[in-house]
C-alpha cells in the first residue's frame, strides 16, 4: 500500500488532534479537583473534600481563628478512603456543614470511625481543628 502525501499529511493532522484533545481533557480533569481540608482531632488528622465556594470560605475562615460554626459534620463513606486515605473512610462533601452543636453519637476520634466504635452514619469530632488546605 502506498501512502499519497495527502493520506501522510490526513494522518499527522489525525494525530495531532488526539493528542491536543488527550492534553485538555488531562488538565481540565486536574483543574476540577476541589481543594481538600485536613482536621487535627485530638493527636489524629483526617481530610474532607470542600466541594462549594462557601464550605471554602468557611474553612478558610476556621484556619484564620475567625469565630465560626466549627464542628465539621456529614455522612461517612466507608470502603472508600476518597481524599482521606490513609483511611477506609471519607466524608460525602455533598452533606458537609459546620455546626456549632451536635449530638454525642457522631464525636469521636477519626480512628473511632475506622473501626467503627462510632456507629452513627454522620461524623462529627467535637475537637476537630482545621490544619490545612490543599487547593
């Protein structure tokens, strides 16, 4: 089979538009990521996904020391470590809020959640600390 340089030239084109299109799709997937919030409980750390521009502003607001709802609060996703390896467990960003009380059964050290000594579906450390976050 003999290539015309019109098929070399179809080709080449062919290519690198597969390559422009593997390159946006590779930085827009990278540029999605929500920034992630690390907590200080106690002597242990655990991450949750900050998936709107208010939980944002809240937690950036908490790392400021500024007098604010603290008490980080939401489902717990277990089998699925998400943002918060090394545990099996993440929060859903979509049910996150800060609370300035909660009950109880949802306070506990992030190590309670993992072997499940807290039993609630909703996680909510009482002495959680906003360290960090990585945007």
């Amino acid at each position: 089979m003999k290539l015309t340089p019109r098929t070399i030239i179809a080709i080449a084109v062919a290519v690198v538009v597969v390559a422009a299109v593997a390159i946006v799709i590779a930085v827009t997937s990278q540029g999605q990521r929500n920034p992630v919030a690390t907590f200080q409980v106690v002597d242990e750390t655990y991450k949750i996904e900050l998936a709107t521009p208010e939980l944002v502003a809240h937690a950036e607001a908490l790392l400021a020391g500024e007098n604010v709802s603290a008490i980080p609060n939401g489902v717990v996703v277990r089998d699925d470590p998400g943002p918060n390896a090394p545990w099996s467990w993440h929060i859903d960003p979509a049910t996150l809020d800060f609370a300035d009380m909660t009950i109880e059964v949802c306070d506990g050290l992030p190590s309670y959640v993992e072997d499940e000594i807290v039993t609630s579906d909703r996680y909510c450390p009482w002495s959680a600390k906003v360290i960090a976050i990585d945007y």
